[in-house]
C-alpha cells in the first residue's frame, strides 16, 4: 500500500504547544511518527547563568506556566542541599500545599482538555469552572494566578493566613464534591469510554524500557512516585501512589482523575499538621559543587542538574523535563493507531513543550 | 448516558459562572501582584531594587534622580519592593491595562522646598 505522510501540529486545535509530528500513513493507519521539536526554544538555560543564583529562581519558573511552582520547587531544593541550607518546617508545608494546589489545577486543565480533544465540550466547561477555584486560591494566597513566585531560596515569600488555609480547606472539599459528580461522566460514558479505553496501550514492559515517568508510569503498572521519597513535608504525609495496571488512555485518565483526590488529601493533611514559626531563613554565601535535584511534577519526575562555582552565578544548569521522557512512549505508541486516535494519544502523554524545549 | 444529565439541569437553573466582564468588573484581590508603583518623593536612588530585579526592567540614576522602569519587561515577582530599604516601591494591587506602544515610566524627584523649611525650622 502507498504511504503519505500527513504533518500534525505544530498548529493544531487540539494542541496548546507546537508540537510537530510527521505522521508516516497507510490509509487511516500510522505506520511510523516522526516528532520535530524547537518551536519554542528560549534559551533559558543560558540565561541563568548570566543570572545571580538568587534570580534563577524567577527564570526557572518561567520554564513552564502549569507546573511553575515545582520547577522553582527543584531549583531552590537544589540549591539548599548544595549550600546546606535547613529550610524551616513551616515553609516546607507551604510548600506542599502550593505544590499540590499546582498539581490539581494541572490535572483539572488536562482533563478539560482531554475532554475538549473527543469533542466534549461541556465536559471540558464544567472541569475548567472547577479549576477557576484553584486560581482564585493562587491569587489570594500568593498574589499571582499561575507564576506564583512564592519559592525563594531558604524558604517561601509569602505566608498563608490561618483563615486562608481554612478556606483552602473547604474550596478543596468543593472541589473534589464536584469531581466526584463528573467522575461517572469519565469513567462510565459510553462515548467517553469509546474514545478512551483500549486506545494507545503502553504496557509496563515499554513504560520501564523507554523510561516514562509520572502518571505514564502510574498508569502502566510501574508504582514510581518520586514523593515518596519524601522531599519537601511529603515524608510526614500518608499516600499512596495511585497505579493503574491497564496502561491505555482510559487508565491515565483514571491515574489523573484519582491524584486530583490524592492532592485534595496531601492538602487537607498539610493544613492540619502544618507548625507554626518562621517561613524561610536568611542565605549568606554562593553555591560551590554539582547536585542533582529531583521533583514529582504533575507530568512526571523532573530532574535538576546545577553546578556552581562559588560565586554568584551558577556554572551550569541542566532541567529534564517529564515530557522530554515521555515523548518516546508517545512515539511507540502512535504506529498501529488510527488518525484520529492522535489528538487523544498526544494529550494522555500531556505534553508540555515550553518545558521540553525550554 | 445520562451521567451529565444532572450537572446540565443544576446548570440551567443556576447563575453564570462568569462575570459579564466589562460591565461588571472584579476588584482586585488584596496583596495581587498588579503591577510595579513608587512613591518618588521617598526614594533615595540606591539602586537595590535595580541590581536585584531578575529582568532588568529598573533602572535608577542618582545624579538625575530619576527612577525608571519598564513595564514590558517587568515580571511583577516583587522582588523589587520587598528590598526597597524605604519601602517606596510597592506592588499596586490593580493590573496595568494593555498599552498601545512599548515605553517606560520615568519619575523624576521634584526638589523639595518643603522638606528645606522643616530643616531650618
């Protein structure tokens, strides 16, 4: 049979970055994908090595809107270990709680999303309206509604109120009710379960193989959750990784869907054990040596590189992204598939190329 | 089938979601980083908020006595107003509205003839 080959992306409507895929088709079949990545490349990577060390930690954030915070969680966790700093307990707390509120506005947006790329539209409205809640919370407790810049190295910026942190509580009740009422709508439609399950298998063999990470993993059976390993407050909070074992798109949808629950609890539990006290401590001196730092971000592990050189700029500053990992089980996925099976596949892979390309 | 079906009637009976912008408009949440404000007449030009902003957007002369920044280059982190030793660089809580051109703001400290009367008083 004669093959074309039809370009997807970098402009597409189900896409919000530019990705570029040279789709190799056989009929309505793919045969082979070719990815093409650089659309959005910054170049922010070197601009932190002109920047002060302090200042990166603005510059990092700016790697990727939905998972701002994590980055510049990662910078400032690596730099701490590096000057060995003891950051105090409050603001290790503070720092869950803004993490998490991150990761549900991250999975709320991908599975409005995800329900935007099947053509469900209210779906898509009613998850968003959920996810408002979340940004109001960002912007009253941080001033900001995506780049909160709330991390600094040593601690956090900005403290949140004990009434806050009550109306943190219930606005995540609120939302995790509403989820609960939409839940059904993902895990039980017939058009939804349609589209979902079956589609873009990644069994864990693959997924070990080709080193997915995040909910990729998650959903494919691989239990790897790099919050387990306790950074920030994780290590006195009670979870579980949420693992699937099916590893196609309904089960990624299930693993997102079931951490939006997850973050609600980490949360409420950070509300309830969170110290009172100090929320960062004063930094003297430049960071000298190599760490590696890692973070679960919304997508995945993300892993910091930084070298330093004793003075205030930083020699070397390395980030792997999570869609960087997981882009090569979006290419093993994609032979085999039907055409109009690859806006779904691309989002259950939640691509987030301003952070790949950075 | 019909797992919407109760969502989509709680819809039809209940107010909005959204605001209906232009005629109603929110006010801005207390602390909201909005944008970059000074007090000039408190500012005594010693460039720290200059030398700590992460993009360069500030930028202060001690002879002019002028302090300037550029809002399309600022990133509203704050950064600015926390070092400021005068506390005369504040966040203002209203965002800047959209702007034709990109320019900078200049603000040049008028002499004080009122501070020089306390002196000799």
């Amino acid at each position: 049979m004669s093959r074309s080959v039809i370009p997807f992306g970098p402009q597409h409507p189900v896409l919000p970055e530019p990705l570029h895929l040279k789709l190799v088709m056989e009929d309505e079949k793919i045969v082979e994908a070719i990815p093409a990545i650089g659309y959005v490349h910054r170049g922010l990577e070197k601009l932190t090595e002109v920047k002060e060390y302090t200042q990166n930690v603005f510059v990092v954030e700016r790697i990727c809107g939905i998972c701002s915070f994590m980055h510049a969680m990662a910078y400032c966790q690596g730099i701490e270990s590096l000057m060995e700093i003891q950051i105090p307990d409050r603001a290790r707390y503070l720092r869950v709680i803004w993490a998490e509120l991150h990761r549900i506005h991250s999975h709320l947006l991908w599975l409005g999303l995800l329900a935007d790329a099947f053509g469900f539209e209210s779906l898509f409205m009613q998850v968003w309206r959920n996810r408002e809640k979340v940004m109001d919370i960002m912007e009253e407790t941080a001033g900001s509604r995506v780049i909160i810049s709330t991390n600094a190295i040593g601690g956090t910026r900005r403290d949140i109120s004990k009434d806050m942190l009550l109306k943190i509580r219930v606005i995540v009740d609120e939302i995790k009710e509403d989820m609960k009422q939409l839940e059904p709508v993902f895990f039980n439609d017939y058009t939804v379960k349609h589209r979902l399950v079956g589609v873009g298998v990644l069994t864990s063999e693959d997924a070990y193989s080709l080193g997915a990470v995040g909910p990729m993993a998650r959903a494919s059976g691989i239990s790897q959750d790099l919050r387990t390993t306790g950074y920030a407050a994780y290590g006195e909070l009670d979870f579980e990784p949420v693992v699937e074992k099916d590893g196609d798109s309904y089960a990624r949808t299930m693993v997102r869907l079931k951490e939006v629950y997850q973050s609600v609890s980490l949360i409420k539990q950070a509300i309830a054990n969170i110290p009172e006290g100090e929320i960062s401590v004063p930094v003297k001196g430049n960071p000298n040596g190599e760490v590696i730092a890692r973070v679960e971000q919304p997508r995945g592990e993300v892993l910091y590189y930084l070298k330093g050189n004793g003075t205030k700029n930083l020699e070397r500053l390395r980030v792997r992204t999570p869609t960087f990992a997981n882009i090569p089980t979006l290419l093993k996925m994609l032979p085999g598939s039907q055409l109009a099976d690859v806006p779904v596949l691309i989002l259950t892979i939640d691509p987030c190329i301003s952070c790949t390309e950075r | 089938m019909f797992d919407m079906l109760g969502s989509v009637l709680k819809n039809l009976v209940s107010r909005p979601a959204t605001r209906k912008y232009p005629f109603e408009k929110r006010e801005p949440l207390k602390d909201t980083r909005g944008q970059v404000g000074i007090n000039i007449d408190d500012c005594i030009f010693c460039s720290i908020c200059s030398r700590k902003c992460p993009s360069d957007a500030i930028n202060v002369n001690k002879a002019e006595k002028s302090w300037e920044i550029n809002h399309f280059k600022c990133v509203m982190c704050g950064v600015c107003a926390e070092v400021c030793p005068k506390k005369c660089v504040d966040m203002v809580e209203q965002y800047k509205t959209p702007a034709y051109s990109k320019s900078s703001a200049k603000y040049v400290q008028q002499p004080k003839p009122a501070s020089q009367d306390n002196k000799t008083a």
